[in-house]
C-alpha cells in the first residue's frame, strides 16, 4: 500500500473517531442534564453572631466602611485561609475598620 492510498484510509478513520468523540459529549450532556433534575440545589448557609444558622442565597455587595476593596480582599483571604473554608461557603455582608483605642 502506497502513501496516497493511506490517505483516503487515515481520513476515514480520523472521521469515525471524530464521530465517535461528538456522540460521546452529547451523551454526557444528556446524562448531567439528567442527573440536575434529581438533584436539589443547595442554598447558601449565613451564620450569625450567636451562631444561630440560617438558610437562604445572598447575592448582594459588601458594605465597606473606612477600608478599601484592596485591604477588604486581603483581610478575606485572611479569614478564608484562617477558618480553613472553601470560599464560597462564606458570605462578608460588611466590612468596618475599628479604630484602636
């Protein structure tokens, strides 16, 4: 068998794989989309100062008092990494600087 009548032989292969992959991608779509419905989504979980738990999802800004979005982030990072949480599992409604006495 010569090169050029590989070609035709390669091409056809790299097709049926092509194929292959695309089917493959839509059944895992279909399945995930599936799977989703069966699922209840979670709701974010909001402590409060008595450590009372509340449910509900929070989408809003923090407030920040006398600080700026820099030095909001860094002390964030700070508490995330201090609590040993996933980001997400927090929600900062505000941030205020106390002024030392």
């Amino acid at each position: 068998m010569s090169v050029l009548e590989g070609i035709p032989i390669a091409l056809v292969g790299f097709l049926v794989v092509f194929i292959i992959l695309c089917l493959i991608s839509v059944m895992i779509t279909a399945v995930s989309k599936i799977v989703n419905k069966f699922i209840p989504k979670q709701e974010a979980v909001v402590l409060k100062q008595d450590n009372e738990v509340v449910s509900g999802a929070y989408g809003g800004e923090v407030l920040l008092e006398g600080i700026s979005e820099k030095e909001a982030a860094c002390l964030m990072g700070i508490v995330i990494d201090d609590l040993k949480v996933k980001p997400h599992e927090l929600i900062f409604k505000a941030i205020r600087k106390v002024d030392e006495a």
